[in-house]
C-alpha cells in the first residue's frame, strides 16, 4: 500500500513497506528537466545531476565512486524531459550508507572549476555518441523542429554552445532556484520500517528555502515539420510522427492499447506486415510519448535506402486497413493481457515500485492504485481504439524525421 506525507517545507514523501523483500530502493526526484530550460541554458539540469557526483563538502568524487562500489547496490541518476532522479538500490542493510552519501551529494556539492570541466568534456563526448546512432538522432531532430526547438523540443544533454557557458556560479544559481523543497518528492519501497520514514523526515525535514518557487514552464505547440539529413551511413532512418495525447487524458490508455496492436511487439502489425512478410526494415515499431500539456504518436523504420517509398506506402495501407480489416476481439484480449502482465510483472522489485510512485507524482501528482491501472486496460473497447487512432493518425498533421546517405529526399512523394 502506498502512503504519501507532506512535511512542513512542502517536501513529499511516498513510501511503500514490502516486509518481504531485502532491499530497499530510494528516490530523490526534482521536478526540473529540460523542458523547463531555454535555449541560453539548455543542458543544465543533466550537466547539474552530473555535477553533484563529483565532490562534496565531505567526499571527495573518488570517494563517492568508492563508497557506492563499496555497498554492492546502484547509486545513480537520470534527467528526463520533466524531471531529474538521484537513486539508491541497496540491501536494506546498506541503506543508511547509501542515503547518507546522496543526501550528502544533494546537500553538499562543491561543483568546483576543475570537476566542471572535466565533466563538460564527458558530456561533450555523450552528445557526439548520440549524434553518432542515427535511430536517436532522427528522433532527437523531429522532436526539437516539432516543437520549434522549446520546451519538450530541447534536447536533454543540451548543447556544445549552451555547455561552454557553465560554470561554478551557474550550478549554485540554478540548484538554489530549482532544488526546493516544494519541487522535491521522495519514493521509497522495500524493507522499510517507521524508522526509515522518520530518518527521512529528520534529513530532509530541517532543508528551508525562503525564496518563492517559480517554476519555468512554456506551454507546448506542436507545429508539422519535414526535416532531413544527409549522413555517410549505410541505412535510411526515417521516424513519422503524429499529434497524441498528453498525460492525464483518459484517452491514453486506448492509445497505449492501440500502439500495442499496431507497432508495440513482434506480433504487431507492422512488424508482422512490414519485416515478417515483405523483409523491408530491420527494425519497425510505435511509441507513444505523452507528456503533462501535449503528447505524440510515432513510428519508426530503420531500412534500405531503396526500400522508402514501399515502407512508408505499406504503412499507409496498414492504417488504411484499420478501416476496413476489423481489429478482432481476441486481438485485443491478447494486447491487453500482454500490456497487464508487463505492469504487474515490472513491480517484481522494489526499485520498480520505488520508480512508479516517483513518476506517477510527477505526472500526475498523485499515486494511481495498481488495481486502478488494470482496470483502465482492460476497460478499453475496440470502439475506444478506432477513435483515438482516427484522431492521432491525422495525415494533415504529420511530421516525417529522415537520416539518409540520399542527397534529398522528396517529402511531397512520400505524402499520404
């Protein structure tokens, strides 16, 4: 059972006893990303939560890589577009060293000159490695020319410009703005006792900031873009991408059944159709992204270059099809079922409950209910999934991503 307390300087806490487990999982999440950045400080949440690993009032960087090898678990973190996530995965017994060396990185980070410019080269080197795999990059690419290069269009890692501009007075300014108790929420499951819960209220109870939050948000516009780029690789990538629904909307749940049907696992309908039947792309597959004031439908393809027009015309007829060869009955059973086990099946540890409850409040500000999951799978109709795919698969609105060793690309060709 999940319970959420609020301590007095707006610090949440959601935790979960599960007496039978031996580990304990521990979340500090910050609701601050790359979507609240702009196009001057892009980058600085990630560069931030890189920074804070490397050397603190009391632990040197090499200290803090010891002590986390020394506790056998995980110490790490991760920046998303909405949030950023410092974690602990341990033994139970372990945990008190594990929270007393991230409270410390949290509390007490030096982010001196010389650590932030070895890290700067680290980070540098990460957006050449991202540039480098063509299947993120053709993602990467329609996601910032679809959102005019705000918001959820910015890019995590940031840029080798806006990275230049960093420096110890950066950090300081943008964790003493953003790092406050009524952004902070944190997520514990595992072997947890009252102690546990009081020990965390002693920690972060006693943090005050006096200065107000105000937190930085743009509201997202989508906008149909064709972008293209020329690269010496063997491979097409192409992504097409479609206006979804944003979190929040009950509509979601059809979506997420429908993305299971149409592109979401081998028996999908255009892994089956497009690599099964016809051999034309390696990989082919759907996502939805949602977010909190907008979503996206996306399909991508990595294939021959000589094989464009036959994929994307192929994946014409499959929607078209969608019309007329009826999405069965046991078809759906079977997603639903699939897209149900994958729930219950991914809280098998307590580092997973540790991540649903941290990424439901930021989403949703608040914890759905496992039972309550389920149920808006399995209430999702064939009716629900014709609509929602009739609404997103909007021709009008579609947005095509391709990198290519072609020297152009003749977008009105590929027009439906």
């Amino acid at each position: 059972m999940n319970n959420i307390i609020t301590l007095k300087n707006g610090v949440r806490i959601a935790y979960e006893k599960m007496p039978a487990f031996r580990s304990i999982s521990f979340g500090i999440w910050i609701k601050i990303g790359s979507r609240n950045e702009d196009e001057k400080n892009n980058g600085i949440s990630h560069f931030t939560e890189h920074m804070l690993f490397k050397g603190t009032k009391n632990k040197t960087a090499k200290e803090i890589a010891h002590i986390t090898d020394a506790i056998g678990g995980t110490v790490n973190a991760f920046t998303s577009k909405e949030c950023t996530c410092y974690y602990t995965m341990t033994l139970d017994e372990q945990f008190h060293t594990a929270l007393d060396l991230l409270q410390d990185m949290f509390f007490n980070s030096l982010f001196s000159d010389e650590e932030i410019e070895k890290e700067r080269n680290v980070i540098l080197e990460e957006i050449d490695m991202y540039k480098d795999d063509p299947s993120n990059y053709v993602s990467d690419q329609l996601k910032k020319e679809i959102f005019n290069n705000k918001g959820f269009g910015l890019p995590i890692l940031g840029t080798k410009e806006t990275l230049e501009t960093f420096n110890h007075e950066t950090f300081v300014d943008f964790t003493k703005k953003y790092y406050h108790p009524k952004n902070t929420i944190l997520t514990i499951a595992g072997n947890i006792t009252d102690d546990t819960i009081k020990l965390l209220e002693e920690t972060f109870g006693s943090w005050e900031v006096k200065e107000e939050l105000i937190l930085p948000i743009e509201k997202s516009i989508y906008t149909q873009k064709n972008i293209f780029t020329k690269r010496d690789i063997e491979q097409l990538h192409m992504e097409m991408t479609f206006l979804g629904v944003e979190d929040g909307n009950k509509k979601r749940h059809a979506l997420e059944v429908f993305n299971g049907i149409f592109g979401g696992g081998m028996s999908s309908l255009l892994f089956q159709k497009i690599r099964e039947e016809q051999g034309l792309a390696y990989s082919v597959y759907s996502y939805r992204t949602s977010y909190d004031d907008i979503g996206i439908f996306s399909i991508y393809a990595g294939l021959n270059v000589n094989q464009l027009s036959k994929t994307v015309n192929l994946i014409y007829d499959i929607i078209d099809n969608l019309r007329v060869d009826k999405i069965s009955q046991d078809i759906l059973d079977i997603t639903k079922i699939r897209i149900k086990s994958n729930v219950v099946l991914g809280l098998e540890s307590s580092a997973n409950h540790m991540y649903k409850m941290g990424n439901a409040l930021i989403k949703y500000g608040k914890i759905i209910p496992i039972d309550e999951s389920l149920k808006n799978i399995e209430n999702v109709s064939l009716d629900d999934i014709y609509n929602v795919s009739g609404e997103v698969l909007n021709f009008d609105k579609m947005s095509i991503s391709i990198v290519s060793p072609l020297d152009n690309i003749d977008f009105e060709e590929l027009k439906k």
